[in-house]
C-alpha cells in the first residue's frame, strides 16, 4: 500500500485529492492547522473516528514549523508529497505578504530540505500556479515566461522555482503542476465563482439584494477541481519529474461567470450586482489561458467540463444547500427560470 502525505488536506484540492488516492487504495496522510472551530468539513465523507483504524489520517502540523513538518516526514515515510498548503488568496496576499510568502514560498523550502535531510524516497507534488504569469500575454504554457502581479504569484513562484532546483540540484523526484483556475462547490466562500454561486443562490431565496463584484473583464481559464487533481496524481506516476501546465485552453471572462449563475435561475444580474472598487487588485492579471497539450500528450489527461456546466454544478450546489437548511421545502425545480 502506497502511502501519501497532503499538506492542505482540508482545502477544496486536498479533500478530492484525498478521495482519488483512497479510491486508488492509498494510506493517506493529511495535515491540518490548529484551529479554534472545526476545519475539516470538506472531509466528513471520508473522515473516520481516529480511534478506529482507518486508511485516513489527520496531523497537526503547520507550514511554518519546520520541526513538525519533518518529524511527519521521519514517522510516516511517505512514497508521494503533495504539497497544496497555501495562503492562496490572492486580493489578501496584497494584505499580509509577509505571511503569504512564510506559508507559501518558505513552506514548500522547509519540505524539499525535509525530504533531502531525512533521506526518503518520496516523489513530491508542488501546487504551482497560474497567476505565475501574470501579465505575460496568453496563450501560456511551461516555456512562457512569468511576470507575476500579486504577492501570492511572487510567493508561488518562489516554489515553483524553488521545486526545479532542488529536482536539478539533488535529482529528486519533484514536480510542478500549473494548475489554471479550477473550481467547485467546495471552493472557499471568498474566491470569485464560490461568491458568485452563494449570492445567486441566496438572492434566489430572497436571503441577499446585492452582490458587489471588483473587475468583471478579466479572463479566466475556469476548470472543475475534481478532474484537476487526477492530473496531480499522474504527474507523479512517470517516469521522469517535470512541469506541466493543468487547464482547459479556454477562456471566459468574470461577466461571463456572473451572467450565467443568474441565467441558470432565472434572474437578471444587471439588477443585483454592484461594482466596489475595494475588489479591485493593485495590479489586475487581465487574461490567463492555458495551453496543455504536453499534459495532453505526455500525461494523457483531458479535462471534461466546460465552463457552463461548472456553472451549473456550483450554483445548483448552493441552492440544494440552503433547501437543506430549510427543511427541505423546496425542490430543485422550483429554481430555475
């Protein structure tokens, strides 16, 4: 049985990462932050009780602490890490760039010199990103030059550069997956398409009048989280470590997002969305759009869901859960138009 450590278990990758590797009958290790309020809701489906032995487990742990970080690695031995720990917001990181870079940059270092310090034979995954570009025009792919416009594209770049030298240095088994947007029910409240499928779903309820959106005109590459994580899982399946750009090749704007979250229910979103410039970044990353065809050739992987059904899927989730937190009343079809 193949072991497995995710660091970010708890957020939208590491809990469908971790449902895919249990699926493929890992033993997976997860860690998690010490916190005041229970974090690991997105886990309640695979979770077990930690007094019945199970192929789950949780750590604390934090990427800041380089003591506990490599005490995991020395007591678990795992084959694969995949490192998807991150302050990865990106509007906050202009808010607390220090931290940002700690957790970010810093924490995958304290994880490659864990792996080369303790002497495992592990293969690791570092979650690279997009916003690495920034502004360099699209079409991108793993030979396009970054530019990257936030402190969170600085730190991840930090990584990501950080991860091929350590490949290149110490001949580890590492790779980078830059992954594009992807998104889910499970995408925290905050970013863009989670924020956009909450209020559409409340004002549908009545529950919300407005929704104050920053930029609507830039572009995305919008992809569903599920099928992004299996590109992870086969990164680290080759025989040889390398970087590989995870994405749709298309691309749609915020507006394009917003107008069809209201159009799947039936509303107008003229008459519901307000701009705040407070939303606004100091410096916008106008269009990212992914070319993946050496994941396509090289790993063999093609997403499957195109935007609108992204859409679909994510709005229809939050109007199922405030039905849910309403008894039930209602029915799905009573949603729509």
């Amino acid at each position: 049985m193949k072991k497995a450590l995710i660091t970010g278990i708890t957020g939208q990758d590491g809990s469908y990462l971790a449902e895919l590797l249990l699926a493929k009958g890992y033993e997976v290790h997860g860690l998690k932050r010490r916190s005041s309020s229970f974090n690991t809701g997105r886990l309640d489906d695979i979770y077990r009780d930690p007094h019945e032995r199970g192929q789950l487990a949780l750590h604390f742990g934090d990427m800041s602490d380089t003591g506990s970080l490599w005490q995991l690695l020395y007591e678990i031995q795992p084959d694969e890490i995949y490192n998807l720990a991150a302050q990865s917001h990106v509007r906050v990181s202009y808010d607390i760039p220090e931290s940002t870079g700690d957790i970010t940059a810093i924490g995958a270092i304290r994880l490659l010199e864990g792996i080369r310090k303790t002497g495992i034979a592990a293969r690791f995954y570092q979650a690279s990103s997009s916003e690495m570009f920034g502004s360099t025009p699209p079409p991108q792919r793993e030979d396009t030059p970054f530019h990257p416009r936030s402190p969170y594209a600085c730190a991840k770049l930090y990584a990501h550069a950080a991860t091929v030298n350590y490949r290149e240095s110490y001949g580890m088994f590492a790779c980078s997956g830059i992954l594009f947007n992807h998104e889910s029910p499970r995408r925290g409240e905050t970013f863009v398409t989670r924020k956009i499928a909450r209020a559409v779903a409340h004002i549908k309820f009545g529950l919300q009048k407005k929704l104050y959106m920053g930029n609507l005109d830039a572009t995305r590459d919008w992809g569903y989280a599920p099928e992004y994580v299996e590109a992870m899982w086969r990164m680290l399946q080759q025989d040889k470590p390398d970087d590989y750009v995870i994405g749709t090749g298309s691309t749609y704007s915020v507006k394009d997002f917003l107008v069809a979250a209201f159009t799947h229910v039936g509303l107008d979103w003229q008459e519901f969305v307000e701009i705040d410039a407070r939303y606004f970044r100091p410096a916008e990353v106008d269009a990212l759009k992914a070319d993946p065809s050496k994941a396509h050739e090289q790993l063999g992987w093609r997403h499957q869901v195109e935007l609108p059904e992204l859409v679909r899927i994510m709005v229809d989730a939050a109007l199922q859960d405030l039905a849910d937190k309403s008894s039930g009343v209602l029915k799905m079809v009573d949603f729509h138009g």
